[in-house]
C-alpha cells in the first residue's frame, strides 16, 4: 500500500485562532481512514486545506505525490487568455487615446495600439512572476482538484436548491460534451445521448441511496437527512479516486446509515480511497481501517481503531469516560 | 393612425426589448449575474452597427464621427455591421467580465454600471467619435428605399447585385415570417382547439395538431415559409395585394384564435366571466380621464375607481377559493378582454357617434387586415364594396416587424438550447452556488465569463436593431436607466423564464403605451408630469412584482430536460410540495 495523500506540517491560522498547527499525517491508498477529535480539533479546516479550497499559511501536501500547488497552478492556456485580454484592453484604449484624444493619424494610432498591447501582455507577465516569486502566492483553485480526482462534501449540506436532485447528480460527472457551449448548440445528437447516459446513472444512484422518489422535486425541498445523501451521490458521480466526507451519516437514520457503511466499504475494496469526518463513534470504529485524532490543529495520535480506543490520551481529549 | 399601426409599432420595440433583456436573463435569470452595466453593451452594439452604414464624414458639416463605410463593398451594410456589433459587444462584455467577475453581487453590479455610465460619457464628451452630445443621423434602415411597397419598383440584390420585383419579393418574405411564427406558435399547442365552428379555424387547428404531432414547431415554421413563397408566387403574375394582405391577417387571428381558445379551455367559465368583469372594469376606471372635465376630477375619479376594483380584487382572492387559485389566470383573462375591447371596439366608437357606418365599417376592416396600412396618398387604390374606396400599401414597419419577430424567436430558441444543455445546468449551479460547483471540477469564472459573452452579444444586437429601428442616436438614450427596465422585464415573467422575458416585455410596453395614450387626455401643461410619473409607477411596478410574485407570472422554468424531449412534465408555478411529507427520512 502507498500513500495517496501525504501531509506535512500543515498550517492554517484566521486572525488569532490558529485552527491547523503543523499537522502531518498520511492516507494510505484504498483505505478507509477516520478523522476524529473535539470541536475547533481543525478537522474541516484540515478538510478544506486538503481539498484547495483554503490556501495554507505553509505546509505541503502531495496528492499521488503531486504538490497540491502544482497541481491547482494556472494552465498556459489560461495564462495565454489572460495576458491576451491584458493586451487587448490596454492595447485598444491606447490606440483610441492616440486617435481621438492625440489626434495622430490612423498609422501613428496603430502603432500606439501596438505598444499597448505590448504594454498590456507585459504587464500581465510581469505581476505574474513579481507574484509567485516574491510573494509567495498560493494558488486556491480546488476544481483543478477534483479533476484529478480529488473530491469532497460539506459539512452543512450545499445542495444546489433551485435543481432537482436528479440535476444535482448529472451536473457532478467530468468532461461532459454538452458543457461546451458549441457542441450545446451544434451538436446536440451526441450530447443528448450522454444526457440519456447521465440520467441513467444518476437514477441508479438516487436508488442506492434509496431517494429515487424526490429524482424529480427540487433539492431545496429535501429534508436534512435526504440533503446528506444527496451531497454523498453527487461526490460519488465525480467517480473520484480519493473521498473526502464531512460527517456523511450525520441526521441519516440507522438502517440507511448501515447500508451506506456496507456501500462505503464495498467500493473501498474496489480500490476508491475515503477520507472521513464524523461524530458517530460506532459508525467511526466499526468504517475505518486507521483512525487520525487531532486536537488543537495537530495529529494527537493515529491507529487502527482498537488501539485508538485504548488510547488515554483520546480519552481524556475526546471519547470521554466511558 | 389606425390601431393596428400602433399596435405593430408596439410589437416591433416589444421584440426589440426582449432581445435585450434576453441578455439579462442569462446573465441574472441563468447565471445569477447581477449586470447593472448591461445598457453599455446596448450602446456598443448600436454605435457599431451604424458606423458601417453611415457615409464617410463629410469634414464640412456640423457632424462628426469616426468612421462612415457605407461605401466599401461588400462591407458597408447592415447584414455585416450587426454581426460585428454583435460580435464587438460580446468581446467587450468578455473584456468587461474578466476582471469584474470575481466580484460578488453587489460589488459587480456597481462596477459594471460605472463601466456603463463610462461607456455613455465617452459617447458625450469625444465629439470626434460619434457626434458627442448631439444626435448621430444620415443613415437609413435596410430596404428603407423599398416601401412603401408599389407595384413596379424593384429590388437590388445587396452583395449579389442584379434586381427583381420588389413587391413580390418582400412581401412573400414579410408573410413567409409572420407565416413561420404564427405556425410555429400554433405547432407548438398541443391540444389545439376544434371546438369553434369555423371551417378555417378547424383547419388552422387541425394543422396545427398535426404539426404539433410531426415535430413540433419546426415542421409548422417550414410550411409558413413555404407559403410564404407562394404567395409572393401569386403576386408575381396578379396584382392582388389587397387580397393577399387580407389572407395573412386572417390567418394569423385565426392562429391567435386558436391559441386564445385553447387556453378558454383550461379556464373555467366562471374565472372567464371574472376575468372579463375585470377588463371591463379597468376600462371604466380609465373612463374618467377622456371623459371628465376637471384635472382633479379626472384624476380623482380614476384613482377612485381604480381602488375600488384593487380592493373587488384583493376581497374576492380572500374570500373565494378558487378565484385565489386561478388569479393570475383571471388578470390574463381580462387583460386579453381589455385589449380585444381596446383594439376592436373603442376605435369605432368616433366614427359610430358622428353616424357615420361606413367610417366605422373601413376602420373596422383596417384593424383586421393589419398586415396593410390604409389611407394616405401613396398606395394602391381599390373600390369594394360596401366600404368604398381604399387606397393600401405594406409600409416600412410591417417589414421591420417579421424581421424583430423572427429575430427575437431566434433569440428565444438560443436561449432555450441553451438553458436545456449539460451548459445551462453549470450556469444553474454556479446560480445556486459557486463553491459546489468549484468541489465538482468546474470553473465557475469560465462559466461566469461565457455567460457575460453571450449576455452582452445579444444586447449588443438588440442595439443595432434599435438603431435600425430609430433611425438616429443620441447617448441620452442609453441611460442607466434601460438596465433596469430590462431588470424589470426580466422580474416581470419570472426571473430565469425564458418566456417570461418575452411577456415582461410586453407588459412593460403595454404600461408604456397605455400611459401615452392617457397623457393625452391631459392639458399640455400637465402632460410631461403625467409622463414623468411614469419613472414612480415604474418603481412601485417593481416593488409589486418582487414582493407578491418573487417567481415572476410564469414563475420557474423546468430547464432540467432536453428540448428535445417531451415536455409534458413542464414545472407549474406553485407545483411541488415538500418532500419530506411523506419521506419519514428525517431522524
């Protein structure tokens, strides 16, 4: 087994509160590992570092052992994009400042134009490197993430309200044709036909997760507990390689609680790695093959649940007297 | 000037606005972009386009502008300059958005107005672009020369060069959209009325069943086209325009007919009769005003009355079920009643009180057969009988109406494709929430730009057709004020309807034209501040629809499905009730 996911000396503060300090932990690839501790342990925070959507104070942390910064890095087309837009606006309001302000005449202006563009590209380039060399900019760009396979939920359930549960699946599912506004408009045929692929797998989700009778009501009418099942479906129909679940079960009753274990730990043993944040004790022991304990930002202590619930000091920190 | 011809220039700026607030309905309806600028892109688009039909500047005269090229072939068009005004407009609303768009709500809002307001002071203070503060003229509507229409003129093929019947040709291509449009409406019934007796209603019906059946819309459009053609076939070898204005006219009321009567059929009898006491009503209320001696008692009689028919209203949605149910269907009801009432009935009324029969019979006749404009000098005369002499022409509007009919269509058509693809969908969810979308591999700023491209492209093209439409700009027109009257429209159908934006824009227009028609009942001096006032009610017009219809009239489209795809599980407003009454999930 490797690690899929290695973090060192993570840290993460707001104001005076210092939520992650120095957390270093590994998860091992096609396990499922808990991440437990008391409120304010940093757990989410921790969450949010892992998944890009917080930029670290320092630390790093290799996913399939990338750098997450490399991996959320601009790509060149985008640079291209922007240093191209940055010409063009500098570019064209020189020229028309040549003509109409100067009065030069049109070569003069073109020329001037050009200079701006120059200008303009230039400028883009420039504070591009002042910033990553000097600065020290970190990247926060998680959808570069989770096409690499990097996925994970809210804590409070973000359902998208105004789309029914249905849409809220087709949407998570990566490089869809149709998501090109050409192929939208011009090729239709094909997108459909990935459209009837989507719908399909989407119903076979909403039916695994036993909510296949709201496919169609708006996910905004959902109660609590069908939200968290939704929020669960969409990640899976990103078919991610690691999974980040803020307490999934949390308001979810028993029986559909044991099925999602069941569901968990199958496709754990078909290779898909879980990360998981959650309250309930029996679900934490009984899910994970190792389980992480944090307090005030740092590891505590890491084990396979036995030992962990031996452990005094996640006693004393968290479990409590029994 | 007949009804018809207000009620078709009415249309004609109705489409136009629809295609500007098609805009922001993608940019806020689809994408929860709140473009508070959109107007600088209506600017943008008009200004383009008329550089490259006005002529070059003359350095002699009074005006100034930068560019004229309406002498370079093949380029100095109409066709060529609202595709670049088109395509301009999009790249500077792309340009706009780029490092705006991260911006939330309302900080966005303010600085896409200042880009705006900068955009319209630019216009102001560089003379030496488009004639600074005075109004940039001396250019004409495409096929302008053409109409009215006579017999024997002809028409130079743009670009192609070489000539041929102008008549004819215009007029099959005027009746070919109106033709495609009507059909395509009627074709897109499904459950097409047989119950009015008339053999040609059963027939436009049965037509559009099978229409509706074969595909649609699609297959109805194609056979308007097709008729089209063939009429102007017919006035290629008879001059009968007459009749052939007569048999468009009457087809499309008979198409209305059929719509109209298909919704009769989902209203109750007794919501209709209260739909139309309510017409009636309003049109009592507005009695005072032409009729009423006084300014005070004019407006206090109105005002009066039209409080009394507010609290009939609210009293009968209180106390009566099922007129609470059907309410807005009820104000439908009546406004088509009110306007039947408005455009068939009370133009007779002067003629009718003089004695005079076969005024009000010729008046009549000119509302029905709106394809054609009557009276004037110009034109071609017939004597029938029974209404006497007339003289008729297809005048300049007429044509500018297939052309904003059909291009608002195809604004509709853009917009529905696009709402309906996996597209649509990442516009909805970056609506809903941007993180979520950013946890499931999606850009939303990329996302969030293309929308601003699109938006900002079809304002653009709304502005050349304005400019097409009024023959001169000034920079005064392109006020802040315009965003908010298409923010308005689109608030009005409901704020990510794609129909909706169609029949804000009506409603809108129809409050607009309403109030022009009643100024005119005021002294002069008072007129301005009757006209003026019109800004207040807009406001409180505003306030009413976001506080009682928050979903807009059509309320929220169901954009989940394909188009291509049945439509039959279309969402209703209101439809759907908590699904957690019967889940027994929670806890």
């Amino acid at each position: 087994m490797s690690a899929v996911l290695e973090v060192e000396d993570l840290r993460k503060s707001f104001g005076g509160i210092v939520a992650v300090d120095g957390a270093t932990f590994d998860i091992e690839s096609g396990s499922i590992t808990g991440l437990i501790g008391p409120n304010g342990a940093g757990k989410t925070t921790t969450f949010n570092l892992i998944s890009g959507f917080y930029e670290p104070d320092s630390g790093t942390v290799r996913y399939d052992g990338r750098e997450l910064q490399a991996l959320m890095a601009p790509s060149s087309d985008e640079r291209l994009v922007w240093g191209g837009a940055s010409g063009l606006t500098f570019g064209s309001l020189g020229g028309v400042a040549a003509f109409g302000l100067a009065g030069l005449g049109t070569a003069a202006s073109l020329g001037v134009g050009a200079v701006g563009t120059g200008l303009g590209a230039g400028l883009y380039v420039g504070q591009e490197t002042v910033k990553q060399a000097y600065d020290g900019h970190k990247n926060s760009r998680p959808f570069m993430l989770a096409r690499e396979g990097l996925a994970r939920t809210f804590q409070i359930t973000r359902e998208l309200g105004d789309m029914t549960a249905r849409e809220n699946l087709m949407l998570a599912p990566q490089a869809q044709s149709g998501e090109n506004l050409v192929n939208a408009w011009l090729r239709r045929g094909a997108v459909a036909r990935e459209e009837a692929d989507l719908y399909d797998r989407a119903t076979e989700m909403l039916e695994l997760l036993e909510i296949d009778h709201v496919a169609d009501e708006r996910a905004g009418n959902l109660s609590g507990g069908q939200r968290k099942l939704l929020e669960l479906g969409r990640v899976l129909m990103l078919d991610p390689q690691l999974v980040l679940l803020d307490e999934p079960v949390a308001g979810v009753n028993p029986a559909l609680t044991e099925k999602l274990m069941d569901r968990i730990e199958t496709l754990r043993d078909e290779g898909y790695t879980f990360c998981i944040v959650e309250h309930d004790m029996e679900v934490i022991m009984n899910l994970s093959d190792t389980i992480i304990v944090m307090n005030e930002g740092k590891k505590l202590v890491q084990g396979p649940p036995e030992e962990i619930r031996q452990n005094q000091r996640v006693v004393d920190a968290y479990l409590g007297v029994d | 000037m007949a009804v018809a011809d207000v009620a078709i220039s009415f249309v004609v700026v109705v489409g136009i606005y629809a295609i500007l607030s098609y805009g922001l309905t993608l940019k806020y309806g689809h994408t929860g972009l709140l473009d508070f600028g959109h107007v600088g892109f209506f600017l943008v688009g008009a200004y383009i386009s008329v550089f490259f039909v006005l002529p070059p500047d003359d350095p002699g005269d009074f005006t100034a502008y930068v560019a004229g090229l309406a002498d370079v072939p093949v380029v100095g068009n109409w066709l060529v300059g609202i595709i670049i005004a088109t395509v301009v407009a999009g790249i500077i609303g792309g340009l706009v958005a780029l490092p705006t768009i991260r911006l939330r709500e309302d900080y966005l809002a303010i600085t896409v107005l200042g880009v705006s307001v900068i955009f319209q002071r630019f216009v102001q203070a560089e003379s030496w672009f488009a004639n600074g503060p005075d109004a940039l003229r001396g250019y004409s509507p495409p096929l302008k020369g053409n109409f009215p229409l006579l017999l024997n003129s002809e028409l130079t093929l743009p670009v192609v060069g070489g000539t041929v019947p102008a008549t004819p040709t215009l007029f099959a291509v005027t009746a070919a959209v109106v033709w495609a449009v009507a059909l395509a409406v009627l074709g897109g019934e499904r459950d097409p009325a047989t119950r009015l007796p008339a053999s040609s209603l059963y027939l436009a019906g049965s037509f559009g069943a099978a229409a509706g059946n074969l595909g649609r819309g699609r297959v109805a459009a194609v056979g308007g086209i097709v008729a089209g053609i063939l009429l102007g076939g017919v006035l290629l070898l008879a001059d009968a325009i007459l009749l052939a204005g007569v048999v468009v006219s009457l087809f499309v009321w008979a198409v209305v007919l059929v719509v109209v009567s298909a919704r009769v059929d989902r209203l109750g009898r007794r919501e209709w009769l209260a739909g139309i006491g309510l017409g009636t009503g309003f049109l009592v209320a507005l009695l005072p005003i032409p009729y009423a001696g006084s300014v005070a008692v004019k407006i206090a009689g109105t005002l009066a009355l039209l409080t009394a028919l507010v609290g009939g209203f609210y009293r009968a949605v209180r106390t009566r079920e099922w007129f609470a149910a059907g309410k807005l269907r009820i104000i439908g009801a009546g406004s088509l009643w009110f306007v039947s009432v408005w455009y068939f009935v009370l133009p007779l009324v002067g003629p009718l009180a003089g004695g005079d029969f076969a005024g009000a019979l010729r008046t009549l006749f000119a509302n029905l057969v709106w394809a054609l404009s009557f009276g004037g000098d110009v034109g071609v005369d017939y004597l029938v009988t029974g209404l006497g002499s007339l003289t008729v022409r297809v005048d300049y509007q007429r044509f500018l109406l297939a052309g904003v009919l059909l291009f608002m269509l195809g604004a509709y058509y853009l917009l529905e494709l696009t709402a309906r693809s996996p597209f649509g969908r990442v516009l909805r969810a970056v609506r809903n929430d941007e993180d979520v979308v950013r946890s499931l591999g999606k850009d939303p700023f990329v996302y969030k730009v293309q929308s601003m491209v699109l938006g900002s492209a079809l304002g653009g093209f709304a502005g050349a057709l304005w400019a097409m439409y009024t023959q001169g700009l000034t920079f005064v027109t392109f006020a802040p004020r315009v965003t908010f009257i298409a923010l308005l429209i689109v608030f009005i159908g409901g704020a990510s309807n794609n129909k909706g934006t169609i029949l804000g824009a009506a409603v809108f227009w129809a409050f607009q034209q309403a109030t022009t028609q009643l100024a005119s009942f005021f002294p002069p001096a008072l007129r301005v501040n009757v006209l003026a006032f019109r800004l207040v009610a807009m406001g409180v017009l505003f306030l009413v629809v976001l506080y009682y219809l928050p979903d807009g009239v059509l309320g929220r489209a169901d954009y989940g499905t394909p188009i291509d795809t049945d439509e039959t599980t279309a969402a209703e407003p209101g439809k759907g009730t908590p699904a957690y009454a019967d889940g027994g999930d929670e806890e």
